[in-house]
C-alpha cells in the first residue's frame, strides 16, 4: 500500500489527500511535519523528500515528492475519476489555476496568515504580528479574489464542467485561511465564496479539512 507523508494542515498535502480520496485510493498515512518534528522527519527526508518537504510519497520502490508530482503521478496510476482536463485548452488552465493556489494564494495565506495566526504562536511561540496579517487580508488578498472572482463562469467548476486539480489546488488554500478565520466576503465576491463552500463541502475535502482542524484544537 502507497504511504504518503505529511500532516493534513499543511495545504500542499491536503491537495494530495484530496487527490487520492477523489481517486479512491488507499494508503497510509504519515503525518510528519518537518518543522516541528525535525528529528522524525529526517528519517524519511533524505529518501523520499531531498528538499525536506511534504507532502512525500511512496508506492513499493517509487518516492516522489511535491503535491504536483505526486498528482500527476496519481492520474497516470489511476486515470479515472479524471482530475485533470482532457482538452488541450482546459488542461493548460486547470495547470495554471493550480499554480494560482501553489504560487499565488499560498505565499500570503501561509505565511502571512496562517503561519503569523496560527502556526507561529502555537509551534514556535512566536507572537502574531497584526500589521502583517491585517496587510495581508486588507491589501494583498483582495486583488487574488478579485481575479478568482471574474474567473468563475456559470458551472459549478474553475474549468470544464468537471471539479478538477484547479479546484483542488485553489481550495485547499482556502481552507488553509479558514483556519485562521480568514474567508471572501460573500457580498464583495459572491462568486467566490459559495464556489469555496462548494468546493469544501465535498467529502474528499471535508474529510481532509477534518483532519487539519483535529490537530490544530479548532471545531
Ligand atoms: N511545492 C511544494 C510545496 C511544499 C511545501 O512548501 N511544504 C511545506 C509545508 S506547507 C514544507 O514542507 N515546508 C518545510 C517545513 O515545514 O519545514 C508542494 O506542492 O508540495
């Protein structure tokens, strides 16, 4: 059976527990985390994860790191439910609202926002620094939404008719800011909003986002 390793509160590795729930596949679980747990991570860091981050993962003699790799793996292990688009077009934009969560979502709401509310303050007793966070939510988030907000059409999905590694990729940064409080105002960017609590609400996601609220003490 595949391990992947990696806590659920990390969004990098809920992207691939989502994945392998939509797929259906079984696998164990290790939730290391590096920062906190450096010790136990070294155990594995070295083999499977060569920059020292999850989300890893192992299937018989295979090792990949990094949730795009390790997804793009899945499809072409297990190609249906299909997570990525089969039109030349809607592919390409599913890769890229996946970059969106990976490269433009995450650096604020992690480290701005969940790192300074959350992650900061409960793991490394570093006191939260209110003008980074109220920066981040006031000044450097809304243009993000924004965006995401004009992207979303009339189907439920980012791209195509299918929920796909777009969804999957920004979602999980949603729920990342969840965590911290953090949601789209429903009346600046109604769109957005019921499209993140749609998108939420699936049982790949649910199950994931259970997981992260269980180790952090949140409801
Ligand atoms: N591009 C990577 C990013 C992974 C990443 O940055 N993971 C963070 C946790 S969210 C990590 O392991 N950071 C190192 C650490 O915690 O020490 C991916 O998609 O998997």
């Amino acid at each position: 059976m595949p391990t992947l390793y990696g806590a659920p509160i990390s969004p990098f590795v809920r992207k691939t527990m989502v994945a392998l729930a939509e797929k259906g596949i079984t696998y164990e679980h290790d939730p290391v985390v590096p920062a906190i747990a450096p010790a136990e991570f070294k155990r594995i860091s070295k083999d499977i994860s060569p920059l020292g981050r999850i989300p890893a993962y192992r299937d018989d003699d295979l090792t990949l790191a990094d949730s795009s790799v390790i997804i793009a793996y899945l499809e072409r292990v297990k190609p249906t439910p299909a997570l990525y688009p089969s039109d030349a077009r809607d592919y390409a934009r599913a890769l890229w609202f996946e970059e969106y969560g990976d490269g433009g979502l995450a650096p604020i709401i992690g480290a701005k926002i969940f790192f300074q509310k959350i992650a900061g303050p409960a793991f490394f007793k570093q006191p939260t620094d209110e003008a980074v966070v109220n920066k981040a939510i006031n000044e450097e988030l809304p243009p993000l939404f924004d965006y995401l907000e004009g992207q979303i059409g009339t189907g439920d999905w980012l791209v195509g008719r299918g929920f796909s590694i777009a969804d999957i990729g920004v979602a999980t940064q949603f729920a990342q800011a969840s965590f911290a409080g953090v949601s789209p105002d429903t009346k600046r960017w109604p769109k957005l909003a019921a499209y993140v609590e749609r998108a939420l609400a699936r049982p790949s996601f649910a199950d994931a986002v259970g997981k992260a609220k269980a180790m952090l003490g949140l409801k």
